[in-house]
C-alpha cells in the first residue's frame, strides 16, 4: 500500500466531477487500498479519490467511535438515496484545507447505496458524524468544499490562507 499525496486547495482537480467507475477492477482495489492508507496516516475519517487527483467516484471513510476497532469502507459509485428532513450543525474539517475547521448545517441522516470491491451493491443508513461524513465526500465527487457554505469573505480569507500554507509547503 502507498501513501498517496492530498492536494491542497486551491486546485483545479478538487472543483471537478469525478467520473464513474462501473465493474470494480484490482485497480480500484489498490486505489482503495492506498486512500484508507493515506486517510489513517494524515489522520482523517474520510477521503475522496479526487484528494489524490484520481477523478473517479470513490470514497474511503472509517467514523468508528470506538478506539482500536476499526471500520474501514471503501464506497464506488455512491450514490445518496435518501436525506433526513432533520438537519443540524456540525463542525468540519478537510484534508485538503488543513487546520480549518467550521460549522456546516445538513441533514443528520442519509441513506447510501455504493458498489463494495467485491462488486456486490450495498445499501447502509448512516447518522451522526458517518451522516456528514458520508455528504462531506460526496460534495468532493462533486467538486464541491465545505468551505462553499461558508460566507465568501471567511472563503476568501480561507482560500487566501491556503495560498500562504502551499507556497511555504513549496519551498520546504
Ligand atoms: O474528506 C476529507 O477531507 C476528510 C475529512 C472528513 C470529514 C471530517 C469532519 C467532518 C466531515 C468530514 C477529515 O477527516 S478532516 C480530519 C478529521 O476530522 C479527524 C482527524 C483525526 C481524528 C478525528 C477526525
Ligand atoms: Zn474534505
């Protein structure tokens, strides 16, 4: 498994769609392989293929609560099939924005429907962080950021900051 690099916004690759993957192939495999490898190293619970600049429709996560046990999933072609009218603010960060976290307002459940790597379609209702969690990737298959609910002068400031944060990266 390899550790794969996460881009940093802001680049073009994480403002486009991904593109479906279809039958699930020992390539997905291995690139899910290496994004739950870079997802646990970075740390984070979650992680688009988009973040390591494969546009595919792919996503890892691992929301398990309990320390020492985990639970890694690997999501081809999610797709969300339903949304809890409920909605609530939850605090949100995202490895492509490191060290900014902010309040984002969604539904506190989904119900997702994916393609595991053995190709059998799979059908899950997620609440709590694996809710947000779950709609934090999607808006990536998307080419969608958290930081696009946020007002534009704190999104101007925050793209501003990150500008500051890949030139210093550059030059170390
Ligand atoms: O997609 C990403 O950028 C990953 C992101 C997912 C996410 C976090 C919080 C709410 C919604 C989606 C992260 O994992 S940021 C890091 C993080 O939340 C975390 C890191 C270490 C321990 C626990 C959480
Ligand atoms: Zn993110």
């Amino acid at each position: 498994m390899t550790i794969r690099p996460i881009l940093i916004h802001p680049d073009p690759r994480l403002r486009k769609e991904a593109e479906p993957v279809g039958t699930v192939d020992d390539e997905i495999r291995k690139l899910g392989a290496d994004m739950l490898e870079t997802m646990y190293d970075a740390p984070g619970i979650g992680l688009a293929a988009v973040q390591v600049g494969v546009m595919r429709r792919v996503f890892v996560m691992d929301c398990s609560a309990k320390e020492g046990t985990p639970d890694p999933l690997v999501m081809v072609d999610p797709q969300i099939l339903w949304l809890s009218e409920e909605e609530a603010p939850s605090e949100e960060g995202c490895l492509s924005i490191p060290e900014i976290y902010a309040d984002v307002t969604r539904p506190v459940e989904v119900t997702l429907r994916w393609t595991d790597l053995e190709n059998a379609v799979r059908e899950h209702r997620f609440d709590a962080r694996a809710a947000t969690c779950v709609q934090h990737e999607m808006d990536h298959l998307a080419g969608k950021l958290f930081i696009d609910y946020l007002s534009p002068v704190k999104r101007t400031m925050i793209t501003s900051k990150m500008k500051k944060l890949k030139k210093e990266m550059a030059r170390a």
